[in-house]
C-alpha cells in the first residue's frame, strides 16, 4: 500500500489482516499485548520481539492513514515492550515474558527503532531518550568490536550467544540512522555506516551468472531476516545517498526473480536458484514482497 497507494491493499489489511491479527490479543494478562498463538486456544508465549515487529508496522500504517487507533496500539504495545525492561545487566529488554533469561538484540535494537517513530509521531520526548538510551545499552553489552556486526544475545551470567543474524545488524543500522536524522550526532552516522560496510561483508557473497555477470549475492539464510536488514540500509541511503548497498539488492533480487521461483512462483531461500527448497515458508514469500515493495518506493521517489 506504501509503495503504490492503491487502496486495495488497504482494503485487504482494513478487513482480512487486521481482523485476524486480531486473534492473538491477549487482553487478559496485563500490560495487554500479542500472545503467539489466537487466544481460543488458550495462554501461549507473549515475545517482546513479536510485539515490537506489529507495533513498527502501526506506525508506520498510522503515518500513512492517520488513524488514530493505529497509533493508539502502537503506544499500547510500546508500554508491553518496555515492561520488558529491568535493571539485570544494566538494563535492556528481556525475549520472552515468560523466559526472562536472556536479552536479545531482536527485543532491543527494534525497540530503538519503535521509540524514534514514536517520538516523531507524538513529539513526546520520553520515546526518544528510551531510544538514545536502548541503543547505547544494545551497543554496549552485544556489539562485536572487531567487526560492528551484532550477536544474538546475553544471558544474565553475562554469557554472550555469539551467533549472527542479519536482521539484529540491520535494525542497528537503521536506529543509528534514525538517531543520527534527529540528533545530527556524527557518531550515530559513523556507527550506521560501519555497520553497513560489514553487513555487506558478511552477509552477501561475490557471484557469477550463467552469463558471466559478476554481482553481489544474498547469503542462503532467513529471507525475514534479510528483508529487515534491508529497511536498515534504505534508512541509511536516506542519508548518504551511496548507492552500492542498494544497487547489490537490486541487482541480486533481480536475478532471483528470474531464478530462484518454483513453477508455481514461488522463491527459494538459495536466491541463486541453485538450491530448491522442496518445502516454502510463507514468511519467505511475505519478505520477498516487503523488499521489491520497498525497493520500489525509494526508486521511484529518489533512486
């Protein structure tokens, strides 16, 4: 719907998606919020990260509509995320309500994300020191120095989970962007660019067609993973303007349109198409939207 304002879509998310969302509230249990299963089936697990995911998505549906239930659940959600938060490690916000364990990057560097949208949406000051201030603890306790990508997660020992996963990398990236937008602290910038840089060290891979193209190549993985990633390096773009990062994804999912889709068209993980994935998961299908959506929308305002 962002990318091409056609109100079908809003009509699909108005009456199909919103209306099954919907199923997982769980308004029992306070602070409300999303559980991960509908609630006909009783209490599940509520995650941080998943409520935080719904709520980046509310505001930026509220920018585009100015509904002001959308933002309404996105401050609903943001108190959830934050009740998360506790003073073990020094701060930072917890996985699972119900594992209260481990802080993970994916519950902290989209919550940097979410309070920054917020804080441009209400001008409510609060939202952006909560930001400034997840980012440095984020920063702190899970970067790695030697290469400014970010691991998985900390547990209250102290033990660090050292795994790798684009799109804690990418959220990063698009916080430090933010940040640097409204507080024109270069160390903001410095800190999205570095991140950028090794994203695209460590993430894509030199590749040659059948042809004898040469381009950059998305690493097999998560493709959620990657399209998250990817609203990193376009808030990044937004500010630099340096093309390279934007023309590797255009140049790979270029090619994976044409080979990495099953005859009923839909993608493998492996988008050289080299490896066909016999079972497809629809989160890959939905990612793959997301990017050429967002793609897209930059190319045709700026690009």
């Amino acid at each position: 719907y962002q990318a091409t304002g056609d109100k079908k879509y809003k009509t699909i998310l108005e009456k199909r998606i919103l209306p099954g969302l919907e199923q997982y509230w769980d308004g029992e249990r306070l602070p409300a919020c999303y559980q991960s299963y509908p609630v006909k089936y009783g209490q599940h697990g509520r995650y941080y990260d998943d409520n935080i995911w719904i709520a980046l998505d509310y505001c930026d549906y509220y920018r585009l509509t100015k509904k002001a239930d959308y933002l309404k659940k996105a401050i609903a959600l943001y108190e959830y995320i934050y009740s998360g938060w506790s003073d073990e490690l020094g701060g930072g916000i917890f996985w699972c309500e119900q594992q209260k364990e481990a802080k993970h990057t994916c519950s902290n560097a989209p919550s940097t994300v979410l309070g920054v949208k917020l804080y441009r949406l209400t001008k409510d000051k609060k939202y952006l020191d909560k930001a400034k201030e997840t980012y440095a603890w984020t920063r702190k306790h899970l970067c790695d120095p030697d290469d400014f990508l970010y691991w998985d997660n900390i547990n209250l020992k102290g033990s660090v989970s050292k795994e790798k996963y684009a799109y804690n990398s990418g959220q990063m990236m698009q916080s430090a962007a933010l940040l640097y937008q409204l507080t024109k602290n270069p160390d903001y910038l410095k800190d999205a660019q570095s991140i950028a840089k090794e994203c695209y060290n460590y993430f894509f891979t030199d590749f040659t067609t059948d042809t004898g193209e040469s381009l950059k190549m998305l690493k097999q993985g998560n493709i959620w993973f990657t399209a998250v990633m990817l609203r990193g390096f376009i808030e990044l773009y937004q500010l630099d303007q340096n093309k390279t990062f934007i023309d590797a994804f255009n140049q790979c999912l270029s090619y994976a349109w044409d080979n990495a889709r099953d005859e009923n068209g839909l993608f493998s993980t492996d988008l050289t198409g080299n490896n066909n994935n016999e079972k497809k998961w629809l989160l890959t299908q939905a990612a793959m939207v997301e990017m050429y959506s967002r793609l897209a929308a930059i190319q045709s305002v700026s690009y």
